[in-house]
C-alpha cells in the first residue's frame, strides 16, 4: 500500500480545461463500449481509419489451397505488412505463433465443403465466445447467406454471435456469402449489407460492385471488401482503390495476396491504397519495382 511518507500534494488539477472530446473513428462504433472500441481501434489503422485484413480461412472448406499448402510457412512473414489476421482456430493455434502480435479475426461460423453441391445450409458455430476469449480475438466472423435457403439459420448465428460478443466487448465481423448461383448485384448488397448491420455486426465483410458508393453510405458500419478469386495484381490494386475512393474502410484479401508472384510486396501494395492513398497505377508501380527483391 502507498505511504503517505513524502507524497507530494497534488496541485495540477487542470482547472478551466476541458476534457478532451474525442470522436471514436470507427463508423458506427461511437456508442460501444470501451472493450469493444478498443478492439476496433486495434483493427482500424488510427490515421487512415482503413484496415487490411488476411484472409487465410480458405481451408476451412476447401482443403489446402495453392498458395496455403504451409499455413506455418506462409501466414507469419505475411503478418507484419496486415492490420488484422483472419483464420480459424485451428489454424491459429497450430500455424501461428503467439508471438505474431497481429489482432485476429477468428472464423466463428462452419458451412458445407466443396464436396457438396449446395453450401448454403446456414452452416453452424464452429467456434463460440469462450474460443475467442481463449484466443484473444478482437473480432468474430460470421458467415450469412441471404436469399439463399440457409438464410435464417445463418441470421440467426449472427444474433446469437452478436448477443454473446455483446457481453464479452468482442465485435462481429458480418460476411456477405455469395455461392455460384447467388445475385451480385448492387440491389442485392444494399440488401444484405444492412440486413448485417442492422442485426448487431459491427463490421461487414462485401463485395465490390457497380453502384458501389451507395452499398456504403446506406450501411451504418464500416464496410471491407472481400477480395474473391485471384485477379492479376494490377486489376486487384484497382478493384481496392475503387472500393476505398468510393467508402469503403479496408479490405479482407486473401487470394489476391498469397497467390500473387510476391506476396509480401502485394500486401504492401494493398496498404498504399489502403492507408497511404495511393493510386491503383501508383500502387501497382511500387509492386513491380520491389517484387522479387
């Protein structure tokens, strides 16, 4: 316990200053509670107010992947040029050491592999609030199928995810699933999108479209676009600098990113978009002239 002993009697009070009032950066997220911000603000740069996330869950359906044959061998040196990692626990616990001291977005929700035909069944929990405890997530994935028949289990999950994050300070990553045959349509995201958010994510994972710009101002919280299959890395540094000019707050790039010819460099291609406002063509320059080196 303190000593009274030499304490020095305190005199700077500040008086006639006012406190600080700070606005919370992130969309949406002004009103959170303190646990739930100080998540967020470890995901979301704090100037460019943008994050860049690595997916690298792919396996969770589809077996090993070209590019993620080595979750140990890929996913640690890629960590330092990323915001946030996203994968699923067991790829956490057995692929990447502790020691990276990256936020994770854990996968919280299981669906169908690409054994099956219809992969919108809603899926189910495959990781629950007391793993991302455990685990020390900052954020919960979700996946949704909306106008797919797994619709409402699905938004159900969502719910129950968002409830149990509620209570734990630990956000909801909300992610639009788009199978083979599902609309992609502007309609359709402005659909989805804020079906999401209006049901408790605090981030939603989308894709970029035409009309894109009013998918993000009529949903409520920050949007990241999904990067989908491998583009050449001109094209994907495009598609992020659109995405980014026309609101959105980041991406979740995975193929775009471990299957590119130099993979460390693309992720930091992606970040001049991201955070340094680079241009697509800008971007795209920076990657050729370091790939390789």
């Amino acid at each position: 316990m303190a000593d009274n002993d030499g304490n020095v009697t305190s005199k700077d009070f500040g008086v006639g200053i006012a406190p600080p009032t700070a606005v919370f950066p992130v969309k949406g997220a002004q009103h959170l509670d303190w646990g739930m911000q100080h998540r967020l603000a470890a995901m979301f740069d704090a100037s460019s107010g943008n994050t860049v996330m690595l997916a690298f869950d792919h396996g969770y359906i589809m077996g090993p992947t070209s590019g993620l044959e080595r979750l140990d061998l890929v996913i640690p040196p890629l960590a330092p040029y990323v915001n946030v990692l996203m994968g699923t626990r067991g790829a956490f616990r057995t692929c990447v050491p502790p020691t990276v001291n990256k936020p994770i977005c854990l996968r919280a929700t299981y669906d169908a592999s690409v054994l099956f035909d219809d992969m919108s069944d809603g899926g189910g929990v495959a990781a629950d609030i007391d793993n991302a405890v455990a685990l020390d997530a900052c954020a919960l994935a979700v996946q949704t199928f909306i106008g797919a028949p797994g619709e409402r289990r699905s938004l159900e999950l969502l719910a129950r995810t968002v409830d149990a994050g509620q209570r734990c300070g630990i956000p909801v990553l909300g992610v639009v699933a788009v199978g083979k045959d599902m609309e992609r349509s502007e309609k359709f995201f402005l659909l989805a999108t804020r079906l999401l958010a209006e049901n408790g994510a605090n981030v939603v994972k989308s894709y970029y479209c035409d009309g894109f710009e009013r998918v993000t101002a009529a949903c409520p919280v920050p949007i990241v676009i999904a990067g989908g299959k491998k583009l050449p890395e001109g094209e994907a540094l495009t598609m992020a600098y659109r995405a980014i000019a026309e609101g959105a707050h980041g991406v979740d790039m995975g193929r775009n990113i471990f299957q590119a010819d130099d993979p460390m460099v693309m992720a930091q291609a992606v970040g001049k978009v991201v955070h340094e406002s680079y241009t697509d063509v800008r971007a795209y320059e920076f990657y050729l002239d370091n790939k390789g080196r």
